[in-house]
C-alpha cells in the first residue's frame, strides 16, 4: 500500500452535493433572522462562499447580497487573513440581520477577521472542522481538521490510482 500525503485525506464534494447541502443550511436558517425571522442581506466570504451563499440567498428569498473578500489561502497553505474587499457600510451596520455565508470554517482565523466588521451578524458555513467550530452558529457538516475538502470549483475529472495496488 503507498503512503498517502495528508491533503489526500480527501472530503470530496460534488457540485450536486454542494447545492444539496446549501440547501439544507438555508432550511436550517429559515425564520431565524432578528427581523420577524427574516434575514436583512446575505454577505459572502469570496470566493468559496459565494455559491453556497447565491444558494442560501435564493432559497430565502434574500435579494440583498454583498460580498467580503478574505485571502487566507494560497493553494493549500493557509496564513494570516487580509481583508481585500469589504462589504457596503451602509448596508451591514454592525451586522444586525446580516447572514455571513461561507463554505467552510477551517482555523476560525478568516471568520474572526470577518466578525471585526461585522460584530452582531450570524455566520453560517456549509462545512465545519474542530478548531474553527466555534466561531459559527449555524452549519451543516463536521468534518475532522485533518481532513482536506476538495470543492467542485477545485477539481477536474480524471484518471486516479488505485488505493490499492496489487502488483
């Protein structure tokens, strides 16, 4: 059997699978919003939860969406946060209503620089893994830190190895 390098500990998603569970986060925050359950904007953190929040956003009927562009990786290594882009001021206050979408919450790191802008706002993520846990109220799936998710925007289709190999 080969030795595996630890981003091969894959949780690979389907772009069905995505919009599956996107889906079920939305249900999940539906009549949840401080304003009679109903939800001011939805800001995305660029670019993973831009489609789950597109998703999120339809399914809720939310037609007020922004976007706060967060760089925290280069391919699979992962540094300090930098905020690129933030969201209109005036829309998202101190967050009050504001529903925060992202694909997954990994460190925390990139959510506590969000919720700097954003104090009072509810994050959701569509994936979860341990030590960013915290900083989410709302998700859908936990996955352990050691496990490397590969999104649909991520992936091509192509020939893989065997896991095992008789020869």
């Amino acid at each position: 059997m080969s030795e595996r390098l630890p981003h091969e500990k894959g949780f690979h998603i389907s772009w069905d699978q995505l919009h599956r569970d996107a889906r079920a986060l939305a249900w999940r925050l539906d009549g949840k919003g401080p304003e009679n359950g109903a939800w001011k904007a939805v800001v995305a953190i660029t670019r993973g939860g831009m489609a789950p929040a597109m998703i999120v956003a339809r399914e809720l009927d939310i037609r007020k969406v922004d976007t706060i562009s967060v760089k925290s990786y280069d391919h699979q290594s992962q540094s300090e946060p930098q905020i690129l882009k933030s969201p209109d001021s005036k829309l998202i206050g101190d967050g009050t209503g504001i529903l925060i979408i992202d694909d997954l919450v990994d460190t925390g790191k990139t959510l506590e620089a969000v919720r700097s802008f954003m104090p009072k706002a509810h994050v959701a993520t569509v994936y979860a893994k341990p030590l960013g846990r915290d900083q989410v109220e709302t998700f859908i799936t936990e996955v352990s830190q050691d496990t490397w998710i590969f999104f649909p925007w991520d992936m091509a289709l192509q020939y893989v190895e065997p896991y095992r190999d008789n020869e």
